[in-house]
C-alpha cells in the first residue's frame, strides 16, 4: 500500500485574516471571506473555511485600497502587528 504525500500545512482563511490583523475579530474575518471579494492565488473565494498555505497570494480590499500580499508562513498566533506583518510581504 502506497502512503499519501504529505499536505502542506495549512490554515482558514477567516483565521488567518484575524491572526495576520486584518481584521478585528474572527466574526469580522469571517464576514470579509464570506462577501466574496477576497482572491486567493487569482481565485475569488466565498468561503470562509478555504484554506490558505504558506507561498498563496491574497488580494484583499481594505477599505478604499487594495492590497496584495504573499504569505511567507503561517502565524502560528495572533501575535504582535510585528510578528504578524514578518508572516507576509507586499507585493
């Protein structure tokens, strides 16, 4: 029997929005993802639980700009806005 390859770790996107702060609580992370005007990797996303990996590009509308960034790791927490924005660069 052939072993799976192993999945690269991953992470919900309403979580990682909260832990990356970008949004102020998870309930209001959610609700970004849910409204559909977050791409992932070009993608639109509706869904609050897709799962998003370390090397994804995120389109995100906030407020009047628009950013795009690319996901160097996973916050392991919702840490400090420094620790948060070394998880991420802009593009």
């Amino acid at each position: 029997m052939i072993a799976a390859p192993p999945t690269a770790p991953s992470l919900r996107l309403d979580k990682l929005l909260w832990h990356l702060r970008f949004a102020k609580s998870r309930s209001v992370a959610h609700a970004m993802a849910e409204r559909g005007h977050i791409r992932l990797n070009g993608r639109r996303v509706e869904k609050a639980s897709c799962a998003v990996r370390a090397g994804d590009v995120l389109t995100l509308p906030l407020g009047e700009e628009v950013r795009v960034i690319r996901l160097r790791t996973l916050p392991a927490r919702r840490g400090p806005p420094s620790e948060a924005q070394a998880c991420y660069e802009q593009i």
